[in-house]
C-alpha cells in the first residue's frame, strides 16, 4: 500500500492505494468519529463490495442506500434518497458517509455529506479507475442539472481516501478507458514526462498490467493532490484540471446524461482543445496528432458526436462554471505538459474548431 496526502493544513487527508483495502476496517477506524455509518452505493458495485465494506464496518451502526446506477440519476430527486436514509435511520451529526462506487456515487454521497444538518464527514471509496485517479481527490461534489453538468454543487473534503486497485478487475472495458482520459489529462496539464511514459505504457494500461496501473494511479493523485492544495476552491490554477471538461460537459448534456461516459466526452474534448490550440498557432500539428493517437490508443473517442452542432455546442458551453462576467474561458495548450487558462482568444478559432468537430 502507498499513502499519498492532500495538504490542507488541519484539514489534510490521506490517499491509500493498493490492492484489497476495500474491507480492511484498520484503514476506516482513524477517520470515523461517531457511532453511525450510511454506506452509499449503487445497484451494480453493491452486489460486489457492499458485504465486504460492511464487515470491515463490524462494531458501528451501519445502514445503506442503494441507488439507481448511471450519470443519468446524478440528480436532486435521486439525491433525496440519501437524506430520507438518513433520517429515517435518525443519524445525527456525527455520522459519516462512505461513498463506495465511481464519480457518480462520490459526488453524491459528497454532496449529501456537505449539506446534511449543514455538514457531516464522510469517505471515498472509488471503484472505478476515474474515481480513483480524479472525482475522489479534491472535495468537489455535487449533482448535475438539465441545464449544466455539475452546476449544484458544493466543496467537501473527505477524511480520506481508499483507492483499493483491485476493483479495477470487475471493471468493463468501456469504463476503463473514460478512466484513462483523466489520466492522460494530468500529462497535458503540467507533467510532460508522465504522458511520454503514458506513450509508452497505453498498452499496457488498456490490458490492466497491475503494476502500470498503480503506476498511473499514484502519479494522477500526486499530480492532482499538489494541484488542490494549492488551490482548494478553484480561485486560479486548479481550473487547469478542467482540460477538456468544457466541451466534454457541452457532449454529456447535449447528448443527454448517461449516453456517453464523462471520461468519453472528456477524451473528445482534450482532443478539440488541442485542435483550437492548434487554431490558435500556439501547438503544432505533430503535437496535436500525438495527442490524437495516445487518446485513440486509450480506446476513446477523438471526435464529438454529429448530434450537437456548433450552434448548441456554443450555447451550453455559455453555461459553464468557468463562465466568469459573461466571458468563457477554455483550458488550452501552448505545449503538452503546459496548459494554460485563457479568455484572450480569438473567437475565430473556437467558432472554427466547433465548425470543423
């Protein structure tokens, strides 16, 4: 097992990751501080671990909730399952939350950890490579609207972190590779020689080699941890995280949540941004198909769907968090490894990339 840690002063948490932690109870003890747990789940991972995290939570008062598992129920009505759990189970404010599944469930159960009796602690449990190497690590929850992805929402840190490797095995293939699309990410914001390595070792990664996989989980969480605690709130550079996310959320919502996978959508829209880097001379062609080709050999898409034209794609990409007084800023690339946060671009080259998509 490695331990990684989010520096947050008093508030610091650490990342586990290694293979069967899921139902190791040593790890859950330090950071459960009453006598009541809700285990939050979904219908597919609870058949998998729930007995396993239960027995690990023998001596507490356990209860769970289990829902409905898709993008699509990340909503304020699916959300009002966890609250009723809650109080009909009557936890008080000293109960922790363990959030056991993928970003859908973290985010959830997260953001019912923040505004349940206005803030209770809870526990990421990721299952899914996405979650593991991203969604759990930085305290953003929250749930999607048919407006906007992720627009309610709040800042909630966990206590910790128990990335447990092995669930990747009952993972599907499809989910493996949206995965993935958050790790080539952390090479193309800030860590060059991560995406070389990442050149080198796709294939390995896409055939599940444990050791490239523990490799690439630990590398993402260090890069991210060092993002978040220099910037928790998103104030400045932590947006540099959102690569890709822009036109990735215009997909998600214009195709209708669930359709594509968030790391799909994710996977398509680094891929546009490079190309409007490209647009913009600040990357060449070389390095705009070198991207291309590592995001095609993680098994995802390179190209947005047909289905949302430039026309909508502009009109949800106005509905953004990172929309700030009206002006959209786009996380785009003057390099691989280097990433930058700009609203000083020629409108051309967007209107051009979403033209060309």
């Amino acid at each position: 097992m490695r331990t990684l840690t989010v520096d947050l002063g008093d508030r610091s948490y650490p990342i586990y990751i290694g293979s069967g932690l899921v139902g190791d109870a040593a790890l859950y003890r330090p950071h459960i501080h009453g006598r009541q747990v809700m285990v939050v789940t979904n219908e597919t991972v609870a058949p998998l671990y729930l007995a396993r995290v239960r027995e690990a939570l023998d001596g507490w008062d356990v209860a769970d909730v289990v829902l409905p598992d898709g993008e699509q129920f990340k909503t304020l009505g699916v959300l009002d399952r966890i609250y009723t759990a809650l109080l009909q189970s009557r936890f008080d404010r000293r109960c922790t939350l363990v959030a056991l599944g993928g970003g859908v469930i973290g985010d959830m159960a997260g953001f019912a950890a923040a505004s349940y009796q206005r803030g209770v602690n809870f526990i990421q449990v990721p299952t899914t490579l996405l979650s593991q190497v991203d969604s759990s690590v930085g305290g953003k929850t929250g749930v999607n609207h048919p407006l906007g992805k992720n627009m309610i929402g709040a800042f909630h840190q966990p206590q910790c972190v128990i990335a447990d490797t092995a669930t990747l095995a009952t993972l599907p293939d499809r989910e493996l590779s949206a995965g993935l699309a958050e790790v080539i990410k952390y090479g193309l914001i800030n860590d060059p020689e991560f995406f070389v390595w990442l050149e080198g070792n796709m294939a390995d990664l896409v055939a599940r080699d444990p050791q490239a996989l523990s490799y690439a989980i630990e590398r993402s969480c260090a890069d991210k941890a060092a993002v978040v605690a220099a910037d928790e709130r998103e104030s400045g550079q932590r947006a540099l995280l959102n690569l890709g996310h822009t036109f990735g959320h215009a997909i998600e919502t214009g195709m209708g949540y669930g359709s594509w996978l968030h790391g799909e959508a994710v996977g398509a829209g680094m891929c546009m941004a490079a190309r409007m880097s490209g647009n913009l001379g600040w990357m060449s062609d070389a390095q705009v198909r070198r991207i291309e080709s590592l995001i095609a050999a993680a098994g995802l898409p390179t190209d947005p769907p047909r289905d949302v034209g430039a026309e909508r794609f502009g009109e949800l990409m106005a509905v953004d968090k990172k929309v700030m007084d009206g002006q959209l800023r786009l996380v785009l690339m003057r390099d691989i490894g280097h990433s930058v946060i700009s609203a000083d671009f020629d409108p051309q080259a967007l209107r051009k990339t979403l033209s060309s998509a």
